[in-house]
C-alpha cells in the first residue's frame, strides 16, 4: 500500500479537475500527475532509490506535494521539519541517517550549518520541478502498511529532539477520519495553510487553495491577502492554524 496511488487514482477519474492552487498558478489532477511522474524519474537518475530518507525543506506550495508524491513513488522517505523551526531545528537534530536533501535556496543554505547535511552529495533545488516538462506514466513502487510515510523532525525546544513518524496505514487512517468528521463535498474549494489537510483534500479529490500566508510565522499573516484570495477563487471553506485566524479575527469577521 503506497498512498501515491490516491494521485494514479484521481487522475484517471478526474484528470481535468482543478487539484491546487497558488496565487495565480492552477495545477489539474492530470498536471500534478505528470509533474510527479517527471520529478519522480529525475531523483530516480541522479541516486535517490527506495528506502532513502529525504529531508525535505520545501514550504507549503505545489512544489512541495509534487516533491512528497514523488518521493512516495519511488518508496522512499520523506523527512520534514515545522517551518517556523527550521534554522534552529537543523542546528539541534543529528540528520546522521538522511540520504539527501530537497529545498528550496534559502533552506538548502540553512542546511550547510548542520556538519552531517554538509556532507551530503545530494542537495537538490525544488526549482527543477517547473523545468522538467514530459507526460510518461507515474510507476509507484509498492511498499507494506508499516512502512514510514513520513517522518518529522521536532525542534528540541523542549529538550532533546525526537522524530515522530507515521506509517501509509496511518496516513490512510488519518485521511479517512478527516474525511468522516469534515464531511467533504466535491464541490468544495478550500483555502488551508496546513499542510496535511492539504494532502487529505488531494486524496479524496477537493480542489485546495494554498494560502498566501506566513508560513515561518502564520500569526504574523496578511489577512487582506487571504481575503482577498476567498473573493478572487469563490472559497468556501478556510482550513488554518488557530493563531491565524485568532491573530486576524477582527478582518474576518468584517469580510
């Protein structure tokens, strides 16, 4: 069981539906399909195999559900960090068992203060993914229920840091609970600043908006931004962190 196939699965039964969207960038379920395919085969060719764990400092965008799937794909590990801990978090962490790294400029950058990062060979720039243009078939290399489908580094701010992992079994579990308890509608389009809702809303075919938020600091957010992203997309639901919307209830609750 590999939860990339959820993405194999929507782009055959709706392959023109509008999946993400990014400011002014909209990805269908077929687009997102081909751009996972495409960066799949381009980590497979410079290294990256099964069961490599991949540290992944991309913030919330289509490029980072492009790089996840993809490394989903191949079987391997996807690694992440809370983004507003990231500099510091990688100064705490040890990485003696990551295999490579996926980021964007700035991240990549933070990564050479960690001695065990610096070392890696594979340190490879979320750029590419806009760059690389086929349309070839997605093949997803099959892997157990128990096998890690995430793991997340914490900060250590509390003490000495630890990694949290979950399973695909327990990301399908997680997915269908959401799915229970939100009560989805096709129709919808959601505009979320939160990361795994975003992938529940891929899977079960909801078109999301990623919002133009703060990710280092989602208090710190425009919300004249967000609103104007509900008026521009015809939003019908907000998925955010409670610090945002506490932070910027006053203007939300005037629009």
């Amino acid at each position: 069981m590999n939860l990339a196939y959820k993405l194999v699965e929507n782009y055959k039964s709706m392959p023109d539906k509008i999946c993400l969207i990014q400011k002014n960038k909209k990805v269908t379920y077929k687009d997102l399909y081909y751009k996972v395919s495409n960066f799949k085969k381009y980590l497979e060719e410079i290294g990256i195999k099964k069961e490599d764990k991949i540290l992944v400092l991309v913030p919330m965008s289509i490029e980072l559900y492009v790089t996840l799937l993809a490394i989903w794909s191949i079987g391997a590990i996807p690694c992440f960090m809370d983004a507003g801990f990231i500099k510091n978090g990688i100064k705490r962490n040890e990485f003696n068992d990551i295999d490579a790294v996926i980021g964007i400029t700035k991240y990549i950058m933070y990564a050479n203060i960690n001695s065990n990062l610096r070392k890696l060979k594979l340190k490879i720039n979320s750029k590419i993914i806009n760059k690389l243009d086929k349309k070839s078939e997605l093949k997803i290399e099959d892997v157990n229920e128990e096998f890690y489908g995430i793991l997340t580094y914490t900060s250590g701010t509390t003490g000495k840091p630890k990694i949290v992992a979950r399973t695909h079994e327990f990301l399908e579990n997680q997915g269908k609970i959401l799915e229970e308890t939100i009560k989805y509608d096709k129709e919808d389009i959601e505009l979320s600043t939160i990361p795994i809702f975003t992938l529940s809303n891929i899977n079960v075919g909801i078109t999301t908006v990623i919002a133009n938020g703060n990710y280092e600091n989602l208090g710190q957010s425009d919300a004249l931004k967000l609103i104007n992203q509900i008026s521009k997309n015809n939003i019908n639901r907000l998925m955010a962190s409670p610090r945002l919307i506490r932070s910027n209830r006053k203007i939300f609750n005037k629009k």
